[in-house]
C-alpha cells in the first residue's frame, strides 16, 4: 500500500512541475504525472516480487527438504518396519511438526513487505494457513481462513474440508465456483472430496452425478472406479485412497500403513 501512496505523491510531483514550470501544458502535465506513478509502481513491483519470490522459494526448500527426510525415513521402515506403527506415526508427525514450525519462522521474515504490497498480508496468509494445516492447528486456520486466498484447487479443498469438518453450509455453493474455474484435467482432488462429502451425508444419487460431470472433464482411474461402485450400488467400495498423499492431506481420512515383515534367512535372522 505504501508503494501506491508514494508514487502517486511522485505522479502529483511530476505534474506540477510539468505544469508550474510551464514545460507543459496541464493536459500534458496529467499525462507525465500519470506515466511516472505507473512507472514508479512497475519498478516497485518488480522489485518487491523479486524479494517475495525469494522468500516463498526459501520457506518452499525448507518443506522440500524436510519432506525428502521423511519420505528416506519411512522408505526405511518398509523394510526395516519400526516396533510399533502407532509409534512410527508419532514420530513422523514429531519429525514433520520441526520443518513445517522453521517454515513458518522462516515466513516471518515476509511480513516487512504487507505495507509495500496490497496483496502481500493475504498472500502471507495463503502460505501460512497451509502451514498450519499440515499441523493440524485448525485454531490458527480458522483465523487466517477468512483474508487467504482461495486461488487453486488445493486451497479450495482445504477449505472444503474445513467446513466439512465443523458442518458448515455453503459447500455446494463454492465446489461449484471453484470447479467452474479449473481447466480441463484439473480439479479431481476437488470433485473427490465433494463426492466424498455427499457420501459421507447418503446423497448417492447427487455423489454420482458429481462424478459424471468429473468423468466429462478429467481422466482419472479414482474417480472412474468411485462412479462404477455407486453406478451398481457398491457404496461399501467407494475409496479416494487412489488419490494417495493429496487426499490425505485432507486429514478427512488416515491412511492404512502396511509394512512389509522382514522374512528370515537360513539363519533365522532378518537380513
């Protein structure tokens, strides 16, 4: 917002001294007063985005590291299968809650520019409610969700499930803007979960028309497989398991975790 500020004072600056000087005309005047608070604003623009970029990309490889020790981690386990899983789904929900709280730290250092940026405090929150999501700090998402974005069909379905969870209404209503926005092959996190939803409140008849329209638009085996099984009444089959880590990510659904036993040599001991 200061940037907007600022440079209309540049433009008004201009202006007069175009016209006081008499190096103009008035209507000329308007026009370089005009032409300097757009340049001004490009300039700014460009240069604050550069430094938003840089942030939102060192927060990004703070989550993309973590993950990737995550995912060495539990890629250990499928053959060295830890004693418990109950206590393998605390320590990698323990071991996820460190990078995504350095992520948020790390987000921090954003804030100086909410007073450049007319968008910048929303698109903070965006980041942030995603964040807090992973968390499952649903407090802090509820506070941020009303100033974020909903600008892809990943936050839309956050905020879905969100309403979902505490019984909103209103659903309906935004399922259908936002799947009206998606381009053609986009968009089946967002029809599987509202079919899920209808499920989950006996609207068959409404869930399968939801995936009809999804089958028009998109391919996708999940939502194929889930509009055969309500198609010849096999409710009980209905699974978005398919869509793997993203509709997990939901937290509407915990995944089945299945270790491999290690098998023992000749020996009688593991390998």
């Amino acid at each position: 917002m200061l940037t907007v500020i600022l440079n209309a004072g540049f433009g008004v600056l201009v202006l007069l001294a175009f016209g006081m000087s008499g190096a103009a005309n008035w209507g000329w005047s308007v026009f370089w007063g005009v032409v300097a608070f757009a340049a001004g604003q490009v300039a700014a623009g460009f240069l604050i985005q550069r430094r938003v970029k840089a942030g939102m990309a060192g927060v990004q490889k703070i989550l993309e590291d973590g993950q990737k020790r995550l995912q060495a981690k539990v890629n250990q386990w499928q053959t060295r299968p830890p004693g418990s899983l109950k206590q393998a789904q605390i320590e990698i929900e323990r071991e996820q809650r460190v990078f995504v709280e350095r992520a948020l730290e790390a987000s921090k250092e954003m804030e100086r520019f909410n007073r450049w940026a007319p968008l910048m405090g929303r698109q903070l929150a965006t980041m942030r409610l995603q964040l807090y999501w992973m968390l499952k700090d649903f407090k802090r998402v509820d506070e941020l969700m009303p100033t974020a974005l909903v600008i892809d069909p990943m936050m839309a379905a956050i905020k879905m499930a969100r309403m979902h969870m505490k019984g909103e209404e209103g659903i309906e209503k935004l399922f259908k803007k936002q799947s009206a926005r998606v381009r053609y092959g986009q968009g089946a996190l967002l029809y599987g979960l509202y079919s899920w939803i209808l499920v989950q409140k006996n609207d068959l008849d409404g869930a399968h028309k939801v995936l009809i329209q999804a089958c028009e638009k998109m391919e996708n085996e999940t939502l194929k497989r889930n509009r055969e099984h309500l198609a010849n009444n096999r409710v009980g089959h209905f699974s978005n398991a398919g869509m793997g880590d993203e509709w997990y990510a939901l937290h509407l659904e915990q995944p089945k975790v299945k270790m491999q036993r290690q098998r023992p040599n000749a020996f009688g001991r593991p390998f």
